[in-house]
C-alpha cells in the first residue's frame, strides 16, 4: 500500500489499518500530545469522557501506531424539526 509522508514523498508500506482498542490509547494519547495539547487534565478528560463513545481508526506500521481517526457519534437536532 503506498503511503504518502508529510514531505509529500510516497513509499511503499506494510502497515494496516484497523480498529483501535483500549490497549492502543496510550500510543493514541501521545500522538494527542504531540498534536493538540500536552495539558494531562484535558487529556484525562477526553480519554475518560469522550474516548469511551468514539469509533477510532489506526494505522499501524512495525507494531506501532502512527496515525489515528476518531469518530464521534452525534445526533443533530433543530428548534424547526424538534417537536
């Protein structure tokens, strides 16, 4: 599977793409931190209050995880269609 880096070069991978478990949220966490934010209460919050509801994809090379996509379900509501 071609892959392509962050310096827009492409290589050829092994790596996989699955479903992530709570075994893999510590490699996910420290990607958050690289990310977003390295604040541990804001971490611990969203690992502990929203983690739990998302459905997270990783991409997984040499038994190590290097990228994720979290989805969160929602349910969208509107004052003109809520009765």
């Amino acid at each position: 599977m071609p892959l392509i880096t962050t310096n827009g070069t492409i290589r050829e991978t092994t790596g996989i793409i699955r479903i992530a478990t709570p075994e893999d949220y510590p490699w996910i966490r420290r990607i958050w931190e690289k990310i977003f934010t390295t604040d541990k209460q804001y971490l611990d919050t969203i690992f502990a209050e929203v983690f739990p509801y998302c459905k997270s994809y990783i991409y997984v090379e040499n038994n190590e995880v290097l990228s994720v996509a979290s989805l969160l379900p929602m349910q969208l509501h509107s004052p003109q269609t809520d009765s």
